[in-house]
C-alpha cells in the first residue's frame, strides 16, 4: 500500500480549492442571469412599503415598475406620470436604481421584496 506525501497532497488539496472555486463562480454566473431575467420578465405593481424606523405600513399609491434588458427602468404612477432612470444588478442580492442601492430580499414569479435601510418594500407581477 502506498501512502501519499505530503507534497502529493497539497497538489490534491490545490485542485480541489480551484475546482469549488470554479463551479461557485459560474452558480453565482447563473443566479445573477436568472434574477436579471425574473426581474425584467414583469411589470411590478408597488403592493406594500414598510417603513422600518416608524414600523408602519406607508400608502405611497399605485406605482408600477418595468425593467428593461438596457438597463433603463420606468417608473410609472397613479397620475399617468412616468419616470426613467438606470438600473443594474450588483451580485444576485443588490440591485441599483439610480444612485439608490437595494437588497434583494426576495426575487420570484410571484413577489419582489427590496431593502433600502430599514425600509422594505413589496412589489407584485402585474403581468
């Protein structure tokens, strides 16, 4: 029976560390592509803002959401006024609008949930 040396495992080790290295990188690749997808996928419907600091629901109205591939957002409100800005995916968890940076809470077909401090907002599909 042979016994591996020291060296032999350090060679294994190395392999192993780049290999994980590899498939987290390109998992990371994937979930950023499929929440880029979801998000631009929809038109989102503002269905509830929570102010964290006053710990209360705030009516702000009927304000949709779209996402365009490139990278412009629409935001259109109850009084037939739209809005544009930019928007980018920072990572699988953040999303920038503007110069506001959000964390995403929870991005799928059914629900968007954004972070900005210690407010939260809830966004629904309308389409």
């Amino acid at each position: 029976m042979k016994h591996l040396h020291l060296v032999e495992y350090s060679k294994i080790f190395i392999l192993a560390l780049a290999l994980m290295t590899l498939f987290s990188s390109c998992t990371d690749q994937w979930h950023e592509e499929q929440a880029e997808k979801t998000l631009v996928k929809h038109e989102w419907s503002l269905y509830m803002y929570v102010d964290g600091v006053q710990n209360e629901v705030v009516s702000v109205g009927e304000i949709r959401y779209s996402f365009d591939e490139n990278g412009t957002v629409y935001k259109h409100l109850s009084n037939n006024v739209s809005l544009e800005s930019t928007w980018e995916m920072n990572g699988k968890d953040y999303l920038r609008i503007g110069s506001s940076t959000f964390r995403i809470n929870t991005l799928t077909n059914k629900i968007l949930s954004l972070e900005y401090g210690e407010d939260v907002m809830y966004f629904l599909p309308k389409n």
